[in-house]
C-alpha cells in the first residue's frame, strides 16, 4: 500500500514562535475551500488537537515516536488521514527538540522524516531583521535529511520591518510563504499546563479559530503551501486498524481475583448487578466534559474493537454512570479547576465508588487519579483511594519509561511501557502497597495505585503501542 496524502509539518525554532496559531488558521483555511483537511499533532500533547478539530470538523490526532515507537508514526499518521485531501501536523517546541537525552526522538525533525514530509518554519520576527536569514539558513541546514521548505514570519510590526526580512531571507534560498502581523484577536487564554481547552470556552474557541483562519488567508500563499504539500514524498505500508491490532496483541491472562491491597467496600454500599448490554458485554464508561479533555482517540478505538460499547459522560453534570457501565476510563483534564462542582456532584462520586468497590475495571491517569482520590484542594472526591491530592507550585513534566508492577486490569506485572508525565498536582502517599508503575528516570521509583480493578496513575499513556492493554480492560468487563 502507498500513502500519498498531500502534507506540510508545521515547525518553529522554539516554542512560543506561534506554530499553533499557523497550523489552525491553517487547517481552518484550507478547510474553508472545501478539502477534507487531517490534522495531526507531534507529541502527547491534547489541549492543541482540541482546536485542530474545531478547525477542521475531524478528530485531532497525537503523532508521538516516543510513546508510541517510531515505526506506528506512518501507519497512525495513515489512519488518521484516510480519504483526506490534505493532512497538517503541528509540531512540538522547537524543529529539533524530542525527548531529554534521547538525541531527536520524538523531535518534530524526526516525523518529518518519517512522513517525508516538507517542514514549513514559523518564524517570530518580532525582534529580528537581517538575522531571520542566518536563523533560517541553520535550521535548514543542520539536518540535511529535514526538508525546510518555506518559512511563515509571524509577529511582523510594520510593512517595512516585513520587507527588511524579505531581503534578508531572499540570500538564504528557503521562500517566504506567509507573513502575518501581531493580532491580538488570536491570541488563546493560557494557564497552568498551557492553553485553555475548546471545552472550557467553545463559543471563544469558535471566534478565536475564525481569527486565525483569516489572518492566514490574508497573510499566506495558500496554493504555494498547498503545491508544497503535493509534494511530499510517497509512503510506503499499511494505515493502523484498531481491530487488527487488538486481533494481533497477545491474549489477556486470566484475572487475578484480589489485585494489591483492596479498599473495604462500606456496609452501606452494597454490591449491585450491573446490566449488560443485548450481546453481553458491558458498557464501558469515559468521562468527557469540560473536566476531562485529554484523552487520545485511538483508545476509545481499541475499546470498540475489542468488543466494548464506548459512552462518554460528563462529571460536572451528569449524576449516574451510563446504563450498564461494566468499566470506568477516566483520563486527564483539568479537575483542580472544578474541585467544587465536582464535588458537589455527591451521586456521581457515589456511583463510582460503587463501581469501583464492586471490582469492576477502572483505568485512572492523572486526572482521573485525582477524582479517585479521597480529597482535592480539601474538596470531597470519589474517596475510592485512600490518598490525599493538592495543588502544587512544582510542574512535573516529561517521558518516562515505566514497567508495570502489578498485575491489573491494565497489564500484567513486567509489561512494559512508555508515558508522560505532565502536572502541577501531588497525591500523598504517592504510591499504594501495590503500585501502578515502576519508574527508572528521572529518578527510580515505584508510583500510582492498584486496588482490586482499579489501576490509577499520574502516567499518561498511549495504548496503541500496546493494544493488549485496551482488550485485557474489556476481558475484565466481561468477567469481573
């Protein structure tokens, strides 16, 4: 099979240049004329595929070699973009920057080349003249297997500062596809862990990508940069398929019935039947909402494939778990920032701890460890963990090699895996008497907890690398 998907990588030499700002207003652009646009993002991170899917009408997808090994990049890049005429993918930091130690792994450079794709720079020249075009030409230059084609300038004051960098970028041999002022309009609101996600704001969200899309129009060759992404080299293999990669993964092991040291389910919570649905399996429930926004597509992908009925639920509003929830998947988002709502939600807390104290599976990373947690910032939680969770002055932030320590709904003990790390939270204790994770950098460590089915953790992961994971979790619906 030959992908051949027309694309453009949209990198910087550093973070804060405005890659976001470009790749939108990009994507919403060309969006407007009509083409299927695929947007893609480098790295694990959610909030940005959160406006590419508004600009776009598709799913934003992670593209992350580090996660998710270098040989997923194309076939998850493939998948993503079937029957689409034009695939964007935004970039991480700066061109050459990937995982700390670990040379370009999971740079924006290196899934460049693994797409073959041409790499536009977006250039902040808020401060700069002459000097664009040595900044330019090192960027160009430093990997000869990186294909800088063209360069955006962004943050242009004035006709004559845009064309003192013409000038200068006219001698460096890499064109000029855009120029774009300073626009206050599409600017996005940032706090703690970044920008502000298109749940929390969409009717802003909406103006804000209106914005940018027009800035673009106004400022950049759409049908050079569209010429440029015809020519992205062919590719060769397969899209990823969920279900031949459930159908591939190994087997799940049989449960173990008591997993680690097990909360006492209270007298005044008995055990309830759960429902199942007319095929006998059971629903598997993923919180949503304003709360809950990081999460990656492919795992509620992987859930259907093997054999689960995906529902999504929000935890500010609504006050019982979807009808025959066998399974509970809470991902990351932004619980501090709701404490008291959630909180005040009693009969949703209630029902996950019902859930949960009756042994059915439930995956908690990050976020979702924190609503497990017995209080947050003081505010009441599901209490299903026995810990204590707070805001935090420190960020904790970056990839982590991690093996499982104990057997799970999740994994067996020794599988292994890769994952991310991204928080201005700590949980006390940090880890249970069967830990979720062992964790060799940046320091060595045990962390996260297993307690009958549930398996919470402050790790980020990408179950694609390992899709066992997504069919163990729905084998533990089925028997537990």
């Amino acid at each position: 099979m030959v992908i051949s998907v027309p694309r453009l990588v949209i990198a910087a030499p550093s973070s804060g240049s405005g890659k976001t700002t470009v790749a939108t207003g990009l994507m919403a652009a060309f969006a407007s004329r009509g083409l299927a646009v695929s947007p893609h993002k480098v790295g694990p991170d959610y909030i940005d595929p959160g406006y590419h899917a508004l600009a776009t009408g598709r799913v934003g997808r992670n593209l992350d070699a580090y996660l998710c090994g270098t040989e997923l990049i194309a076939p998850l890049f493939a998948h993503g973009a079937r029957g689409c005429d034009l695939a964007v993918v935004e970039g991480v930091m700066g061109l050459y920057d990937g995982a700390a130690g670990e040379g370009e792994l999971a740079s924006t450079a290196q899934v460049a080349k693994l797409l073959r794709a041409p790499v536009v720079l977006v250039v902040d020249a808020s401060s700069q003249s002459r000097s664009v075009a040595a900044l330019v030409h090192g960027f160009a230059s430093w990997d000869p297997e990186v294909r800088v084609a063209g360069v955006i300038l962004n943050k242009v004051g004035s006709s004559r500062h845009e064309e003192m960098l013409r000038e200068a970028l006219d001698e460096s041999g890499v064109p000029v596809l855009g120029c774009l002022r300073r626009a206050a309009q599409v600017d996005t609101p940032a706090r703690h862990l970044g920008l502000v996600p298109v749940a929390e704001r969409r009717s802003d969200a909406v103006d804000a990508v209106g914005a940018m899309a027009e800035q673009v129009r106004r400022g950049c060759d759409l049908d050079a940069l569209y010429a440029l992404a015809r020519g992205a080299g062919e590719l060769a293999g397969a899209a990823w398929d969920a279900a031949e990669a459930v159908v591939s993964s190994p087997p799940p092991p049989l449960p173990v019935p008591s997993l680690g040291a097990a909360a006492p389910r209270p007298p005044h919570r008995p055990e309830r039947p759960r429902p199942q649905t007319p095929d006998g399996l059971r629903v598997v429930a993923v919180a949503g909402g304003a709360a809950f926004t990081f999460s990656y597509a492919e795992h509620a992908e992987l859930l259907t494939a093997a054999g689960a009925e995906v529902v999504t639920f929000d935890p500010l509003r609504d006050e019982q778990l979807p009808d025959g929830t066998g399974g509970l998947v809470i991902g990351g988002g932004f619980p501090e920032m709701y404490a008291p709502e959630l909180s005040a939600n009693e009969p949703l807390r209630k029902a996950v701890a019902e859930l949960a104290f009756a042994g059915a599976p439930v995956a908690a990373e990050c976020a979702g460890l924190l609503y497990l947690s017995r209080e947050l910032d003081g505010q009441p939680m599901c209490g299903v963990l026995d810990v204590s969770a707070r805001m935090s002055e420190r960020l904790t932030l970056g990839y982590r090699d991690a093996v499982a320590v104990s057997d799970s709904a999740l994994a067996v003990a020794g599988t292994r895996m890769r994952g991310h790390e991204f928080h201005r939270t700590v949980v006390e204790p940090g880890a249970g008497a069967a830990p979720a994770w062992g964790v060799r950098a940046p320091e060595r460590r045990v962390e996260g907890f297993v307690q009958q089915g549930v398996h919470a953790s402050y790790l980020h992961t990408h179950w694609a690398s390992q899709p066992g994971v997504a069919r163990r979790f729905v084998e533990r619906c089925r028997t537990s």
